[in-house]
C-alpha cells in the first residue's frame, strides 16, 4: 500500500486524490475515511460535492465485494424505488454516520446470498436483544444519539497563539520536528551551543523547550524563564500538548460527555441481553471514567477550569486581578502618606518661607521636592515605612519569589513624590513576568492532561463504533416496529416471490390509507393459503383506475429490494433472490422517438441476460403508438418468457389485445372495482388471481353522474352509462 499512489488504490483520479491528501494529510487517513463511509465529511471538501464523494465510497466498497449497486438495479426507475427508500431509512437513523451509510445501501444479487441472510440473523439476533428493553428506555437512547458523531480533531494551527521556542543541537531532532510540522505551531531552532548573548532572546518566549543530545550548562539554561528540558524520547504531544487536546476538545467534548452516559446505559443492556457483548470487550469502564475525569479538567475550548490545580489557579487569579491590585496598593499608600501628612506639625522660619515662594513655578505652585524639604525629618521615614509595607503587601498578594520580588522596589521608588504613582514600565514588565508564569503551569498541567486522554484515544473510537452500532439497530428496529414489516425468507434454490400482509412503505410514510395485500408469482413457497396453482413466471395485471395497480407493483420492488439489503419487508415474504431487477414506470405525457429507443434497448438488455430477472413494468403500452402497443408488448413478454430467467409482472388496460398476439400461457390478475359508497369508488385491492378486471370507467361516471344537479350534464352522463353497463 505505500508504494502506491491514491488513485492506484482507489480509482480516483489525480485531481480528487490531491484535494483529498490536502484535507486528511496522509494517504491513509484518506483510504480510512472512504472505507468508513465518511460521506458527509468528503462532501465538505472544496471541489468534491456529496455527488462525487457518494461515488468515490461506493466505487470502493463496490471492489470489496466485487458487486455494484447498478449491477443488481438495472433501470433508473428502479434506483428511484431503492432511493426512496433509503429516505426512509435515513429518517430513522439519528447520526449523520448512519444516515450516510444507509445512502450505500444496496440489494444484493442472488450470487450473495449467504451475506444476506447473516445480515438478516444479525438484524433477528439483534432485534430479539433489544425486545428484553423497555421501549421508552430505547427512545431515550434513541434520541441522546443525534449528539454523537465521529471523532474529528479540532484542527489548532490558526487557533493556537503560542510563543514557545524549542531549541536542539541535533540535526537530526530538526529535521523531525520540521517533519512533523511543529514548526507551524512553535519556532524551532538549530543551535551549535547556548551562548549568554542569547539569553535576552531566549526569556522572550513563554515556554522553552530543549531536546539536546550533547550534555549542557544546566546552570546556563537555569537562567531562562520556563524553560525545560526533555531528555528522553520525545514525542509531539510532549511539545505541543494541545494537539492531543484536539481530538477532545470543541464538538468532541460534548461527543465524549454524551457517549459516556450511553455507554454506561448500554452496559447495562449489554449484561441483561448480550447485546454488543463481544464489542464491550475492549472496553473497560474505570478507563472510561478515568478518561472522562480527565476530560473535565478542561472545558470545551481546552482551557483548564477552576479548580483543579492550585498553581495555576492562583497564577490565573493573579493575572486577571493584576490592575486592581496595583491601584489598591498605589491608593493605600496615598493614603497612608496623606493621614501623615495631616496629624504632623512643623514650623517654617521666615527665610525658609521666602525660599518657598521663590520656587513657585509657572502654574503657581510649589514643587512637591522643595516642599518635602521643610518636612519634619521623621515623616520621610515614615513614607518610606509605608512604602516598604505596600511592597511586603504586594509580594504577598502577587505570591512573589526571588528573582520576581526585586522588581516591586522598581514599582513603588524610593523618591518622596505625592502623590506616589507606579511605575508603568515596571508595570508591565512584571504583568509580562507573571503571565509567563502562568502559562508555564498551564504548559504542565495541560501536558499531564494530554498524555492521560491520549492513551484513550482508541478507546472512546471503539465507544463511538458501538453507539453507530446502536443507531443502526435502532433505527432498523424502529422502522420495524412502525411499518409492521417483518425479516423475509429466502429460497436460493427457487426464483419468484409471494408475500401476505404487505403495505407499500410509501403510502404508510406519507400516512395514507393502506391495505394489505397478498401476492405471488414464480415458482415459490406460498406466503397464504391457496389451494390453485398459481406458479407463474409472466403476469398481466389488470383492472381499475386509481385501484392500487402500481401501488402493488411498487410494493413488489419494495419487498425484493428491502429484502435483498438484508433488512425487514412489507408483510410476510418468501424470496427466491435475483440477480437483476429491472423496474420500469409509467411514462407521463407523450413519450419521444428517443425514450422509445431508450427503452427498447433496456429490454433488449434485460432479454439477452442470462441472470435470474425481475423485470416490473407499468402500462408500457404507453411506449408506442396505441396500435402498435399490443403487438409491442405482447413480443416483449413472449421473449422474456422464452428467456427461462425472468419473472415479469405488467400493468396494463391492454390484457385482451396482448392476448390476441401472443402463443404463449400467462396469468391474469385483476384489481376490481365494485361500485360506489359515498361518492368514492370501492376497490378491492387485492388482485384477485386468474382474473380480467375491467378498468370501470362506468363507477366513475356514476360518481360524475350523483354528484351533479344540473340535467345537461345527467343526461350526458346517463348516455355514457349506458354504453358502458356492460362492461361493469
């Protein structure tokens, strides 16, 4: 796999594999997101779509199994069928993860049936776990599981701000860091030895890491501000911590916290049922809840929370309190000096009254250094006692140590101004100081968070595999359970299908009225009771408008192609699996000289193939003209009966015309209308077997007719009745 390109692996061509590369960064990360379905995620890509990235997964799923998806469904109608089905599905499936994998669904040919039928015991297996749950505690997990998504690394480099350096003497350390790409989140730099000149530059940075391969002057690198040294093998994560954190942090906080809760409620299931029993395996819960008392030690964005390490709190608190406390103490110390000031007594003799006056300046008043010269003398050591007090305060309040508590005599000078202010170089440079001691704690506790919720990186992956698991059954169970639909058997040694009980899943997903119909055709098992033979491979379906004679085709596609995904069926089902399905629908309006040679040729296709077939087709009459339509249509059932592969099932007005041009023996089925009940048209929607109905024109009309006063129009239809009474 290394030696080969993108495209070699995958079929993708050179401009989407770069796209690709681009956005995964290696060419293994991309073949692992296309073989774990990651749709959505490729479809983001600039350039891609949702089009293309369906294709791309489907292309290489395809050459896993050899199989794909238009190898089985051989017409657009029936792509349409599958699609809307899959809608279905996917309306079911709370993460995008399995929505994504639904949409690569596909029917199976008959060539796979031993992978449909381990996916249908895995579904029964799996469904009958799950009945040992109640169902309102599976609706609750049911919704908890829109939160959880794949575990996507938040990407840092244009969001961390770090003002680290790390510094090594080997070219080869160098040339790895570079590698690896630390350089885009921290400078780098190659050095022959550290030099004092350099010492000015090095305390510029908030953290300096060195990775030295020769031994060096302790005492040197002692006197850089937060430095530290790594003398062991080094890994990114040692440098740059906050990587590790982005797999943890943004969305995937939530994620983790959410499938956390999950999972400790699927355990539970998993020990009442054995569901998910070999999966748990690899995961044990005080490693969970070790990673999960570690992930709450930060919050969301990565920062560390209060409370959880006393350096750094304190350091923080510090920092955020910095200004108050410097004007606290600059206020108390004026007013200490001014209390002073106030109770003292001194007396002036008159030449040092006139030397006063004599220094009145511009803005008529006299300098405060001329002034403190006639103080008593006991009051300058007063304020310098209380200067001296305010910078004891201060180093208390700003938890200082040597070399740090130097700097606050720079703060507060000596000088015997009134009022005192601080110095605001001094400010700052302490501040600076200060922060930098802030982020040398938080470099230490975020690198010891790092190292602890790395180690469970692949543990909440296998957490988060199980809870997609989950989603899948639910929704499969769910879909079940609302649709009444039932897990089929198949007869790899039979071709045909018969069905009893079944709806059309798309009248009951648009909450329309439906009714259950029992079917068969072929040469298979009876899902009903039946004395007659009713083994046929070639059917006309007959009867009335608006009766249900499509719905029932529908639902046939429905049922053969539910069932080939391995999932659950309309009603009952017995399937002898096909390799194709061909499903042609009623063409509307006028149909061109070119969709007639469109469809010409998908029939010839589907004539000439020697797979076992599914051929569906609705009033393809409508393909030529109406005189030559029977002649048409006949020779098309003739041939596919003569092809001793297909199972076709036509709907058609055409029935007694078809007759008269074909030699060979078909079945007829009717869907009857019976009359009329409060203005709507009563149909028994069960085809009734071996049976010509009638398209009943006449019921209609006799609606029309009930439903006007006006005698114009009752007499136009009265006419029209009785033309038509005997035909109904």
């Amino acid at each position: 796999m290394k030696n080969k390109t993108l495209t070699e692996l995958t079929r993708i061509g050179p401009r989407i594999s770069e796209k690709l590369i681009k956005h995964f960064i290696t060419k293994e990360n991309v073949i692992k997101a296309i073989s774990e379905g990651r749709i959505s995620e490729i479809a983001s890509i600039k350039g891609i779509g949702r089009k293309s990235a369906l294709k791309i997964i489907r292309e290489f799923h395809s050459d896993g199994s050899g199989i794909y998806s238009n190898d089985i469904l051989k017409t657009d109608d029936g792509i349409k069928i599958r699609n809307k089905i899959i809608e279905i599905l996917q309306s079911y499936a709370q993460t995008q993860y399995i929505k994504d994998k639904f949409s690569l669904m596909f029917p199976l040919p008959a060539s796979k049936i031993d992978i449909i039928n381990e996916r249908v015991s895995y579904f029964k297996k799996s469904f009958s776990q799950l009945r040992l749950i109640d169902r309102d505690v599976l609706l609750k997990i049911h919704n908890m599981l829109k939160r959880i998504k794949p575990i996507n690394p938040v990407n840092l480099r244009n969001k961390l701000n770090l003002h680290r350096l790390i510094i090594t003497d080997s070219q080869k350390i160098y040339d790895d860091l570079i590698a690896d790409d630390v350089e885009k989140y921290s400078q780098v730099l190659l050095i022959k030895s550290l030099k004092e000149k350099d010492l000015t530059y090095y305390n510029s940075f908030d953290i300096v890491i060195f990775l030295l391969e020769k031994s060096s002057n302790r005492g040197f690198i002692n006197k850089i501000e937060n430095s530290v040294i790594i003398e062991r093998d080094w890994k990114c994560s040692d440098l740059i911590p906050e990587i590790i954190l982005g797999n943890f942090i943004g969305p995937n906080y939530e994620i983790i916290l959410t499938a956390y809760k999950l999972i400790k409620i699927i355990l539970q299931i998993t020990k009442k049922t054995g569901l998910f029993s070999d999966d748990f395996e690899n995961v044990e819960i005080k490693s969970l809840e070790d990673l999960i008392s570690n992930l709450k030690l930060i919050d969301k964005n990565g920062q560390i929370i209060s409370g959880n390490n006393i350096e750094y709190d304190k350091s923080n608190e510090i920092i955020n309190n910095f200004d108050q406390i410097i004007a606290e103490q600059e206020l108390w110390i004026n007013e200490k000096i001014e209390e002073e000031i106030k109770t003292s007594e001194t007396t002036l003799k008159g030449n040092q009254i006139f030397e006063l006056l004599q220094s009145v300046d511009e803005s008529k008043t006299i300098p405060l250094n001329n002034l403190m010269e006639f103080l008593p003398l006991n009051l300058s050591t007063i304020i310098e006692d209380i200067l001296i007090k305010a910078r004891e305060k201060l180093i208390k309040a700003l938890c200082l140590e040597d070399p740090d508590s130097s700097i606050v005599f720079d703060i507060f000078p000596n000088e015997l101004n009134f009022p005192i202010e601080a110095d605001n170089y001094t400010i700052k440079k302490l501040k600076n100081s200060l922060s930098k001691r802030k982020k040398f704690f938080e470099f230490q506790f975020i690198s010891q968070i790092a190292e602890n919720l790395n180690k469970y990186k692949i543990l909440i992956s296998d957490c988060i595999k199980i809870l997609f698991k989950l989603d899948e059954l639910l929704a499969l169970k769910l879909l079940k359970e609302d649709y009444d639909l039932s897990f089929p058997k198949f007869y790899k040694d039979y071709r045909g299908l018969s069905f009893k009980n079944a709806k059309s899943v798309f009248l009951l997903c648009n909450n329309e009225k439906t009714v259950p119909i029992n079917y068969h055709v072929g040469k298979i098992p009876l899902a009903f009771d039946r004395d007659d033979d009713i083994n046929n491979d070639t059917i006309i379906l007959t009867g009335a408008n608006s009766g249900g004679k499509t719905t029932l085709l529908q639902t046939i596609a429905q049922v053969v192609i539910m069932g080939q995904m391995g999932i659950s069926v309309p009603g009952e089902a017995n399937i002898g699996p096909f390799d194709e399905i061909y499903y042609f629908s009623k063409s509307q309006g006028v149909i061109s000289s070119g969709a007639f040679e469109t469809s010409i040729k998908q029939f010839t296709n589907a004539i000439i193939s020697n797979e076992n077939k599914l051929v569906l087709m609705d009033e393809l009459e409508a393909i030529t003209e109406p005189g030559a339509a029977a002649k048409v249509v006949g020779g098309i059932l003739e041939m596919f009966q003569a092809s001793k592969s297909a199972i076709t099932i036509l709907v058609s007005h055409l029935a007694e015309q078809i007759i008269k041009e074909i030699d060979i023996h078909i079945r007829i089925d009717g869907i009857e209308a019976n009359g009329l009940k409060d203005g709507e048209l009563i149909v028994d929607r069960n085809p009734k077997f071996n049976y010509l109905a009638k398209s009943m024109p006449f019921f209609i009309i006799k609606k029309l007719f009930e439903s006007t006063s006006d005698p114009n129009k009752q007499g136009i239809y009265l006419k029209m009745m009785n033309l038509l009474k005997d035909d109904k």
